[in-house]
C-alpha cells in the first residue's frame, strides 16, 4: 500500500452507493423471478440472456467498454494511465441453479461494477485498467461442468469439448452461445487468457459462520477441493409383470445399492468435513410398469483435504461395479479441482483494506466452489465474502442485507484501487 492510494482507496469506498446496489439486485432478480423469491437464471437461457442484456444498457450508460470472449464471458473495463498494464479484474457469475437465489453470483458481478462506478463518481485514476467480470455458467446446472468460463479462459484448450456439451432437452451449448453472443451486438471480442494482473471475487458466503460470529467481512483463506462424477448403470427395460426377479436387470434396484455403498465411504467421519451429494438422478424409462433399463446420477463430493479427496475419490470406481449386481456400471470423473489457499498480494490487499474501513471481520474457508478456483492458476487471486442470511443458498429463500452488500463493496473498491496504484 503506498502513501498516496490510502486516500483514493478510502474515497472510492466511501463512494459506493448502497441504494444503486441493492437496486440492480432487484433489477437483476426480474430475470427468472420464482414464486418463492428465488430466481431460475440457468446458464445461457433467455433468462440469463435478458440479465446480460440489462447489464450492458449500464455499462453503456456508464461510458464503461464491454467485451465478451468465444464463450461468452464478459469484462467491464474503465481505462488506467498505463493501457499496457495488465487489469485489476474483479467478478463473479450472473447465472443460478434453477432453484436459485437473488445473491449467489449476481452479487460479485454487481459488487465489482458498482467499485467501477464508485471509483468513476470519486474521479479517481488508477495505473492499472479496472475490469468487472461475468464468467459463464458457473453454476453447471444446465450444462456440465461448472465454473465452465472461468476454466476456459484459463485452459482454451479445452473450448471445443465445451462447446459440444448438451443440456437435458438435447441443446447444443454451442448454439445456446451463439443466441447469447448474438444479443451483444455492441460487446467487443476478447481473447481467452487475456493477461490478468490479479483477480478479487466477492460472493455471498454460502454458509452461517459470518452471521453467526456478527463478523461483515470473511477475508477467505481458501476453497475446498471437489471431484464430480457421473454415474451411468445400464440394465434392461423389462415388463414389471412378467418378469421374474431372477430375470430382471434391474437399473434403479442396483443404482440404489451403489448410493447406498457410496454413502457408507463417504459418511466415514464424524467431524462430518466431507461433503457427498448425489444432486441429479435420472431413471429411464421412469415408467411405473417398466423395469428400468437405465439409470445416471451425478456424485458431488467435496473435502478441503486433497489426500482425503484422492483415497475417497478413487474408490468411486471399485464401489460402482461391486454394486452392480446384473447391470453395467460406467463411472466418469467430470471434474477435479484442487482445495487452494489464497495468501499474499490479494488476501494480505483484503484483509489491509477491511482494517481500513473498521468491518468487523474474520478469516474463513470457502466451502462453496467459486470461479476464483481458476483465475488462481493465472494471477495472483483472493476473495471477499459478506454474510447470507441463516447460511442458506441454492435456495429461493436466500437473502442478505444491503448494508452488508455494500460493506463487501466498500472493502473491494478500496482494494481495487490499492492493487490498481501499487
Ligand atoms: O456448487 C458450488 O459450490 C457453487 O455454488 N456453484
Ligand atoms: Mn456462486
Ligand atoms: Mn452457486
């Protein structure tokens, strides 16, 4: 921190404008509005289309430059003194799980364009250009796998697998991409992998710990590792009258024992750190007088401990076909992210700025997953988190204060302008 940003950092901060903050959620909320205050905002549909669309209308209003990249990732740039300079990107994600809520995502894209702003409305220049980032489908809900934009623009190799990736109705993400892209006629092109001199994201925190502690600000310490996988069991569609037990190939009958092998390793500890889910279950033909022929479900499994996440993990495989009684079994690992620690220039940058301006604060783990999981592997990366109301997300009911939202705001635009001007 040097002498001069301390000033503009705390300007900056104080020019965050709660009202305009807590407005653009509820602007944002319209899109996928549910009937329980949640919203349905799943990657690349029309309601995600109409999101991007109004954000856009402010960025222009804002005399801000926008830029979309090959898969649909969008940046805010307000110029620095030095064009050549790397930015300080700050962002999050605009699309939901399809029971989602109104802050999960929304909140660290909204947070980082309402720092812009606030740093415009201050007057004040910084060295380094200013982004806010829209990093697509995150939430992997429609199509899998999450954190999709943040992974591409840190691995464009891995674009085209991307783009041939379906939905459950058989949509082609890569047309779902185009009628995106194509409703941002004005969007300038970005290429993957564009330097990034460092990344803050700031998020809601998923979890109870920050209200029950009454702390405004987490400083996050890290993110828990995950391995995803999709679990495919194959038998045969049977009439459910004449076939005899002894005859049957019975796909749910062996899918249920595998969950039932699968939670007897995974629930091994009591401290109950290890996070296993099965989220999506499929059943085919789910016909009630068909013996089902083909079952596939998905295994979200999470833990902060990366021995833990490899000897748990790779016993998915034995535990499917031990289980798979007259069936075939195929196991597909969709994802492996590593837990991270984020310490140095970001989390030290968080942490200076929240002292700063008082918050009362605390160091916490992220146990939610977050697309600063891979700008990580590229820059320097950090994040803020500020309180949900009882912990609860990916749920309609989620809810947080204003005051707070700006408080995580505050906290970004004065660390912006510190890691902006360093
Ligand atoms: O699942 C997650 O951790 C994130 O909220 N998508
Ligand atoms: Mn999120
Ligand atoms: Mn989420």
């Amino acid at each position: 921190m040097n002498e001069i940003t301390k000033p503009a950092g705390k300007q900056a901060s104080a020019a965050v404008n709660e009202q305009r903050l807590w407005q653009r959620h509820v602007d944002m909320a319209k899109f996928g509005a549910t009937p329980k205050g949640g919203v349905n905002r799943q990657a690349l549909s029309a309601e995600d289309i109409k999101a991007r669309a109004l954000f856009a209308e402010w960025v222009a209003k804002r005399g801000f430059e926008l830029f979309v990249d090959e898969i649909g990732n969008l940046f805010v740039r307000r110029p620095g003194t030095d064009p050549n300079a790397a930015p300080v990107l700050s962002g999050s994600h605009m699309d939901s799980q399809p029971t989602g809520g109104r802050f999960d995502g929304i909140y660290g894209v909204l947070a980082a364009f309402e720092a812009l702003e606030a740093i415009d409305d201050a007057g004040i220049k910084t060295k380094r250009p200013l982004e806010a980032a829209a990093w697509t489908n995150e939430e992997g809900a429609r199509f899998a796998p999450g954190c999709m934009g943040s992974l591409v623009y840190t691995k464009p190799d891995r674009l085209q697998q991307m783009l041939q990736v379906k939905d459950a109705q058989g949509t082609v993400l890569k047309d779902a991409l185009a009628a995106t892209t194509a409703a941002l006629p004005k969007a300038k092109k970005r290429a993957f992998a564009t330097p990034v001199d460092c990344f803050i994201e700031a998020h809601i925190e998923q979890g109870p710990i920050l209200e029950a502690e009454k702390k405004t600000i987490g400083v996050v310490t890290g993110i828990q590792g995950s391995r995803r996988f999709k679990i495919e069991v194959i038998g045969q569609d049977d009439h459910a009258g004449t076939t005899p037990r002894a005859r049957r190939k019975d796909a749910l009958s062996a899918a249920v024992h595998i969950v039932a092998g699968l939670e007897k390793l995974f629930h091994w500890d009591k401290e109950d750190v290890t996070r296993f889910t099965v989220g999506r279950f499929v059943v085919e033909p789910n016909a009630p007088s068909v013996v089902p022929g083909y079952v596939w479900f998905t295994i979200d499994f999470r833990d902060p401990r990366l021995e833990i996440l490899d000897k748990l993990g790779d016993q998915v495989e034995g535990i499917c076909q031990a289980n798979a009684r007259k069936c075939e079994v195929k196991v597909t690992q969709t994802n492996r992210t590593p837990p991270i620690g984020f310490k140095g220039l970001v989390a030290d940058a968080v942490l200076a700025a929240t002292q700063r301006l008082g918050y009362p604060h605390m160091h916490i783990f992220s146990g939610a997953g977050h697309d600063a999981q891979h700008l990580f592997n590229i820059c320097p990366t950090g994040m803020i988190f500020v309180p949900c109301e009882r912990g609860i997300s990916h749920n309609e009911i989620e809810n947080a204060a204003p005051a707070d939202l700006a408080a995580g705001a505050r906290v970004l635009a004065d660390v912006m302008v510190d890691l902006a001007n360093r």
